[in-house]
C-alpha cells in the first residue's frame, strides 16, 4: 500500500487536471483539448483550453500542492495536528494586502495589482511574525502568528467597513471568498517563482521534522538546527501560501486537511507525509475548482474558498472523531 | 579520553543566575550522577555539558578540545541527551523512533542507509524492544516508553550519554532497570551522566556524584565522599542518614 501512495496519487492529479480541462460551461471532448494542445489553431476550443482553463489547472495544482505540503511542514514543525498556513497570519496578510488594492482602486491601473499587493503582505507578515519570536521558540512563533492574523483579518474588515461604495465592499467579498475564475498566464508567472521557491524550502525540513518529533531538545541534540528549520518553513511558506493566496484569495481547509488524510498511510512520519500531502492538497483544490464551475446554484458562481470549507469542514471533524477512536 | 570538563561556567537566566561558577568533571568509565534539591540547576549543568546551552561564562572541553569548537553534527554523533519525560508527538512506530537516534549518521540525502539497520537491532535486542518494534509509541506504557526513548539515545553508540531525570515517574522496577542500563553503558567505557533524585539508586549504581546548590556546586567526589550524613543533610536541609544494609546501604529521610 504505502509504496504504491505516491504514484496513485500522481496518477490522480493528472486525471483530475485532464478532467479539470474538459469541464466547464462548455464541456470539450479530450480529442478537442488534444488537437487545441497539438495544433496550432484559433478556434473556440483551443482559446477556451490554452488561454482559460490551462492556467487555471495548473494553478489548482500548483495551490493546492503549496497549501497541502505548508501544511505537513507546519503540523510537523509546531507538533500541532490542528496547525495550518492560516496560523502564522500569511494568508492573512495576503489578503489584507489585496484588500488594500482593491479599497484604493490600486486594483484598477493594471491586472496584476491585487496579486502584487497580496504577495507584498503576506511577506511582510512572515517577516513580522520572524521579528517578533526571534528570541523565543515555537510557542512564541504560535502566538505571534496568531496576533498578526488576527491584526490583518482586522485591517480586512475595517476596509470592509469602511468600504466607500457597496461594488467596492463586493469586491472584495467576492475576493476573500477565492476563486480561480479568470485567472490568465499572467498570473501564472507572477506566482510559479514564488510557489517554486517555496515549495524547494518546505521541502528542505523534511528530515528536521522527523527528529522534531522527539521535541526541540531532542531534535537539537541530534544536530538538526530548529532555529534554521523554523526559518526555512515560515520563509517557504510566506513565498508559496503567499503567492497562492495572492492570486486565488483564501482557500482555506485544504493546508489543515491534507496531510490528516495521508498521515496514518504513511506510518505518522513526518518527512513522509509531505509529499503525499502536496499532491491530496493539488487534487482536493483541483476538484473544488471543478465543482465551483459545474455546480451553478441560483446563477452565482460558488466561490472556491467557499466549497472547499462548506465540504471540509465537516469531513474534518468526522475524521478527528474517527482517528480519536483509532489512536489513543 | 572523552571526559566531560565543565570550567567556571555561568549561566544566566534574565536577571537571574541559574549556575554560579561551577566546575564539574564527567569521566568516561563512570557513570556520574548529578544530585541536589529542585532548582538547584541539575537540567542547566547537563545542558551545558551537552554543548546545546551556551554559558555566560566559562568553558566546556570534551577530551581535549573546547565543545564550541566541534561540529554540530560530529559533536550530535558523539554524544546523545536525553531531557526529562523524553517521548514523541505523533503515533510513529517504535522501530522508527529507535532510527531516529541515527539522525547524524544519515547521508546528506536520501533515507536511512541499509548498513545502519543492523544497530537498530541492536539496540532494539539491548532494551528488549523487539517484540513491540511495530507498535505505535503513543501506546507504551511509562516503562516501554523509557526504554524506547533510551533505545533511541544509544542506538548510534555515541561515547557520551547525559540523561536528565531518567526514573522520573517509573516505578521502582522500571527505575531500577533505567539505572542498570546506564550503569552498564558506563562499564562498556562510556561517559555517562545523569541527573536524578533516587539517592538509593545513586548509592547503589554511580561511581561518582556531582552535588548543586542553589546553582553552586556544593560537593563533588566518589560516591563515598558525598554521599554521607553531613553533606546530604546540609545539601536538602533536612535529616539524611547513610544507612548500611549489607552489601550496600540505604537513605533515609527524618523530620
């Protein structure tokens, strides 16, 4: 079983991008999607497939992966099953920064001025939360993360509140709620650098997680350097959480539910779950943004962020319940 | 030849100074325990001694050479710590919480190395873990669980072991069995250390005794130097008699 998890799950996410690309208000035909990719042509299908949904899935799987292997990283390095990229406030002020371009209509002089400006926040609030635990160890990390995050979802709804008129308070309802709709190549390019770097950091703690099982002292005493570790996780998660909520709003669950789905086949080691994690995370994201498109209720398009909670959040606690039963 | 000498060491800790001055010395051969009442600075002095705690002042030679001065990963190899209450967060399997000791040996990459598993085995068949090597640790009991975490210490058989409170909440037995397995790392010519409160156990097993004191060394010797009425009475100022049982003697406490 456990030799075959990771190849079934890559077999998974290339199905479920292939089927992310066929569905949609206008369903395609796979020999469609295979000649738009082939041949070089300007019909309806081919714009539809190489200009919107292509890099809408490989943006699914490229945020879902993040958000999925964030989470592992943080689970195993705060040795807190219920740890997500929300709690070191870089989602948060991801979503601050947008919300402040979309409140100063900074939104409006170029495309890519919301992402931008999420990226400027969530690094700024990693490089808060740093500042803040330097001198202190995990917990103060915890708590800093948690006063920033809740500073940030304040500054949120001030602008919220303050919102001059109701389009500009939709706006960016619209845009906590994420979505992956009408997102270009442009955007793509403005975050793979980031995702990629920050998926090369979080991956370098692997073997720092598993000797961090034992706890700081241990793990110290096996000459894994926590304080290193604990940089390279908030810096790889300000780069890759950041740049995917920059571009896709608040997606949130999928950090938190990954790598509980993968856990207990991979034997609860740490280092094993992160890459298991990333790809649950790229296919529950991919299959969220499939849903939201297929699934119209009442003409209002469902946001991504939305579904993945309102789906989440109770598969979640039926598997705290169920693992509370398992394992003491 | 990989004594531990700690020298003039000083820590502090905010205003506070939690070791004053102290020297100390761990042989290889012995297994020295570190006694004195709580507070006295027992944790600071063995994480000084391990090289994770900096000091204000003084210095810390391992053999001949100052500890600050070997690699966090050679001077890991070396020696192996084990805190107080050591156990592990998440349900991992006995087996690989053992392999987790080897974490310095391991190659820049990869996972662990063929070659390495047989001193899992090892040390698995020396704390009689083999029967429960699949078993999640989150489902040990107390005793299963010290032995494990002491499995994990010994596994890369490192020259120096520092053991911080290893019978805290063992029963007597299971104490008993920490002890004896200390003491026979120390009589195959390691170094090992250990801070504890059992005075019968120090009586009984150590070959010498570092005695603290409100975070000064307060007396240091072979067990028979230390451990007599006078210093152990003045040490946790109430009324300690060496009492002689056969062989061996035993501590009491009076009012």
């Amino acid at each position: 079983m456990n030799r075959w998890l990771v190849p079934l799950l890559g077999v998974l996410v290339v199905v479920t991008a292939c089927v992310s690309l066929l569905a949609g208000t206008v369903w395609l035909q796979p020999a469609q999607v295979l000649t738009s990719l082939l041949a070089d042509r300007l019909d309806l299908s081919s714009l539809i497939v190489s200009e919107i949904r292509m890099p809408r899935v490989i943006l699914s799987v490229a945020i879902g992966a993040t958000l999925g292997l964030s989470g592992a990283v943080l689970q195993g390095l705060l040795r807190n099953p219920l740890a997500d990229p929300g709690l070191l406030g870089v989602s948060a002020g991801a979503s601050l920064g947008a919300v402040i371009a979309i409140y100063y209509g900074i939104a409006t002089s170029f495309t890519l001025a919301t992402p931008l400006m999420g990226l400027l926040g969530a690094l700024g609030t990693a490089v808060a939360a740093l500042l803040l635990s330097r001198s202190g160890g995990t917990l103060s990390l915890i708590l800093a993360g948690a006063a920033i995050n809740s500073i940030a979802l304040a500054g949120v709804n001030l602008a919220l509140n303050l919102a001059p008129n109701p389009y500009a308070a939709y706006e960016i309802m619209t845009w906590l709620m994420g979505s992956l709709a009408d997102r270009s190549w442009e955007h793509v390019q403005l975050a793979a650098p980031f995702i990629l770097s920050g998926f090369v950091l979080l991956a370098l703690t692997g073997r720092a997680l598993d000797a961090l099982a034992l706890g700081d002292a241990q793990a110290e005493s096996l000459g894994v350097p926590v304080a290193r570790t604990r940089l390279l996780a908030l810096i790889g998660t300000a780069c890759g959480v950041g740049a995917a909520t920059a571009v896709a709003g608040t997606v949130g669950f999928v950090g938190l539910l990954a790598p509980h789905l993968v856990r207990p086949l991979v034997g609860y080691e740490p280092r094993r779950i992160l890459l298991p994690a990333a790809l649950v995370g790229a296919i529950l994201v991919t299959l969220a943004d499939i849903a939201t498109r297929v699934l119209v209720f009442g003409g209002a398009p469902m946001g991504l962020g939305v579904f993945i909670s309102l789906i989440g959040a109770p598969f979640f606690l039926w598997l705290v319940l169920h693992v509370r039963k398992r394992t003491p | 030849m990989s004594d531990i000498t700690v020298s003039h060491v000083t820590v502090r800790r905010g205003p506070q100074t939690v070791l004053n001055q102290v020297n100390a010395q761990f042989k290889s051969r012995k297994l020295t325990a570190v006694i004195g009442p709580n507070g006295a600075g027992k944790s600071t002095l063995l994480s000084v001694a391990t090289g994770l705690l900096p000091p204000a002042s003084g210095e810390i030679m391992l053999g001949g050479e100052k500890i600050t001065a070997i690699g966090r990963k050679e001077l890991a190899r070396r020696r192996a710590f084990l805190p107080q209450r050591a156990s592990a967060d998440w349900p991992i399997s006995v087996e690989r919480v053992v392999a987790l000791g080897l974490t310095p040996n391991l190659p820049a990459f990869g996972g662990l190395p063929p070659f390495l598993l047989p001193e899992i085995d090892r040390a698995l068949r020396e704390c009689d873990l083999l029967a429960m090597r699949h078993r999640p640790v989150t489902a040990l009991s107390g005793g299963e669980l010290a032995r494990t975490m002491f499995a994990r210490a010994i596994v890369g058989d490192p020259e120096i072991l520092i053991v911080d409170e290893p019978t805290a909440g063992l029963d007597p037995r299971h104490a008993i069995d920490v002890v004896r397995r200390l003491r026979a790392r120390a009589d195959a010519g390691r170094t090992v250390v250990m801070a504890i409160h059992d005075l019968d156990l120090v009586l009984r097993h150590a070959d010498a005794v570092v005695a603290l004191r409100d975070g000064e060394l307060f007396a240091a010797g072979t067990v028979a130097e230390v451990m007599t009425n006078a210093t152990l009475s003045a040490l946790y100022d109430v009324q300690v008699r060496v009492i002689p049982d056969g062989e061996t003697a035993g501590i009491r406490f009076l009012d």
